[in-house]
C-alpha cells in the first residue's frame, strides 16, 4: 500500500436491483461474479440480460464465472474525494466490465495486467465486484 488517500475506503451506495439481475446481486452476497450466458449462440455478456444481445435469443442462462480477468483500459480518478481507478476488465469468460481496480498501488496499474475479483460492501445493499491486480 503506498499512498494514504489510497488505503481509505471510498463509501459505496447500494447497487439498484432488478427482477434481471436480482440472481445477479444474490450471488454477489455469495462472493460470486455471475456472467450470463446465450446457449444459442454461445457468448456471455455483461451487464447481465434477459435477452442476448448478440443474437436475441430469450435462451440465457447464468453461468459462475472464475472472476479471472485482465484489464482492457482504465482511468485514475484524482479528483474524486477519494481517488478511485475505473476500469473495463476483460473477464476470462469473454465480455468487459465497467469496474474499479482496487487494493492496488494506482500507479502500477497497466493494460493487459491480470486481475482478480473481490467484493465490496455498500451501504445497505449487496456487495459490488471490483477487481484487484493478481
Ligand atoms: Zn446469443
């Protein structure tokens, strides 16, 4: 852990859920990350969907996924009272995610880097998935 701003925990809210992804924020109170996934076509995707957006089959169904994945792009947010990393993670399962990279020294982050999942609580609602470096 370097600097201090980084090891103060940023105050999350509460995710908003829906009937889609209730099974989806479940899980996260599990220490799950679900992907889900077209058996028609074979793509996972993120945000999780009734329907798939690559074909538009209703054939969806959730999948657990390994929470591997490696970091597609990202941006240290300085000015945010406490500064934060958002990042899109490629999962190992195929589809990105908008996410933060944390637990992390900010300035050794880099694209292509490999990462893990690990949950963090909100305030009054289930954990949100970010992501850490391995
Ligand atoms: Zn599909």
């Amino acid at each position: 852990m370097a600097a201090q701003a980084q090891a103060k925990e940023r105050k999350l809210s509460a995710p908003s859920l829906s009937s889609e992804t209730k099974a989806y924020w479940d899980a996260a109170g599990e220490g799950k990350l679900l992907v889900r996934k077209c058996t028609a076509c074979g793509e996972a995707h993120h945000y999780p969907r009734t329907i798939c957006p690559f074909c538009f089959s209703d054939k969806t169904t959730w999948i657990t996924a390994s929470g591997k994945g490696t970091i597609y792009s990202y941006s240290v947010m300085r000015r945010a009272p406490v500064p934060y990393v958002l990042a899109y993670v490629t999962l190992a399962e195929g589809p990105s995610m908008m996410t933060n990279i944390v637990d992390c020294d900010f300035d050794k982050i880099r694209i292509g880097q490999d990462v893990t999942v690990v949950f963090k609580p909100t305030d009054g609602g289930p954990p949100v998935p970010m992501f850490t470096p391995v």
